[in-house]
C-alpha cells in the first residue's frame, strides 16, 4: 500500500525522468515494483496526476512562450494525434499496458537500442531550425504523432518527440524545448481523462499523498529541465541510450 515515504519517492523519480529521453512512466512503474507496491487504480492513477507538478514546473519556467498565441496553436495541432489515439486506446492501454513491467522492460531496451543508433546516424545540419517560430503546422502534426507512440509505457515521450524533431531538421535545442512545451496540454489531457474516469476511486484520506508527490515531481522537474537544457549544449542522447540498457540490466538481476 502506497505510504507518505513511496509518494514523495515516486515524486522525485517522476520530476527527474519526465523530461529526460529515458521514459518516466518507465521509471515510476519500475520504482513501484522495487518498492513492493500493488498496481492498484489509486496507484496508476497517482502515477498519471503527479505529472501536474512537472507541468507546473514547465508552466513557471516558460510562461512568456506560453502566452504566445502561434505557439499555442502549434502546440494544438501538434498535440492532436495524442489526443485522439489516446481517447481511442485509453483503456487497452491502462487495463493492459500500465503496469505491465515486461512491456517497460522492453520499451526502455528497444528504446536505449534505438537511440544509440539514431545518434551515431544523424548529423545536424547547419541549416537545421534555430527558432520554435520557424515549426511549421505541418511538422507540428508529424512531431505529434511521433509523441503518440510514447502511450506505449517506457518509449518515452520525451525521446519520441525529440527523435521526431531532429528527424524532421530541427535543432536540438529548439526540439527539446518544444518538447518541454508540447508536455503541458499532453500531461493536462491525459490527467483530466483519468480524473474523469476515475475519480470515485479516490478518498480525502489519500489526498496529502497526491499533495507529497506533486510537490517532489515540481521541484525536481525544475533541476531536470535545467540539467537538460544545459546537457544538450555539448552532449548527445547516447549516454541515455546506454543508460536505459544498463537499468534494464540491472533491475533483471537485482
């Protein structure tokens, strides 16, 4: 049963992974299963709404984007293939994915596979996209539908956009940071369709958990933006790539 200690944990596993390409949902269903706690409802529901305090977090850091209205049009067409694909799949995925520790485990090997190889085969060209402003609404769509592929838990929503980015011509810089944006209406739709459906199966009693992992997912959320932001400036994603192998790895053989 989830106590005050494994809210404030998975708090603090949530706000260091949501924006890092090693998959956050990944992570929180792993630390679950390390912390010896039942995928309960309450449990993957709590593991969806702490993502708010990242939001937050995105929200505080970049409010002046936010405000823009071209860029918040672009963040709409760009969120619309999650959306739809996740109002169709939204229960397969919570009754059968969610959860489900070998569907992580393979994710975040495939995953770290993937992105080693992306790394050692993309080049950035010079003329790559320096500006959000210069995303048009057409490679908007294409970066959503790369992000939709992250429903599946451990691919990462963060590497899927990114990767889909860089694809696409963009700079590194500019991508990550569309992807920091791209997270707040994504995370938002996501937390209010699970609160919706959801929402008898919490209790007041439950409350000052939700309340401690929000408030470690926020503060944390904040010192991984920044490590991201400052990373990307002289380093790759393969790093993370082997990363994800080498936690796989070691959670098999704990």
């Amino acid at each position: 049963m989830l106590n005050f200690l494994d809210a404030i944990i998975l708090g603090i596993v949530e706000g260091i992974t949501e924006f890092l390409p090693i998959s956050s949902t990944a992570h929180l269903i792993l630390a679950s299963d390390i912390l010896k706690l039942t995928q309960t409802e309450f449990l993957k529901s709590f593991e969806i709404i702490i993502q708010l305090g990242a939001i937050l977090a995105v929200v505080i850091l970049y409010w002046k984007e936010l405000l823009k209205l071209e860029i918040i049009k672009k963040l709409i067409v760009a969120f619309i293939p999650t959306g739809i694909l996740g109002l169709v799949f939204y229960k397969i995925i919570k009754t059968y994915l969610l959860g489900n520790v070998s569907v992580v485990l393979w994710s975040l090997f495939l995953g770290g596979i993937f992105l080693i190889i992306f790394e050692r085969w993309h080049k950035e060209k010079e003329s790559s996209f320096e500006d959000i402003s210069n995303i048009s609404y057409k490679q908007c769509l294409y970066i959503g539908l790369f992000q939709s592929i992250a429903m599946i838990p451990g691919v990462s929503r963060s590497a899927a956009t990114i990767i889909g980015g860089l694809f696409l011509g963009l700079k590194r810089k500019t991508i990550v940071e569309f992807s920091f944006l791209l997270a707040v209406p994504t995370m938002l739709a996501a937390t209010g369709l699970d609160l919706a459906k959801n929402y008898k199966s919490f209790s007041l009693s439950e409350s000052h958990l939700l309340l401690a992992g929000f408030i470690a997912s926020f503060v944390m959320a904040i010192v991984g933006i920044k490590f991201f932001l400052a990373y990307i400036q002289k380093n790759s994603f393969t790093a993370f790539g082997i990363y994800r192998i080498i936690a796989v790895v070691l959670f098999l053989f704990r």
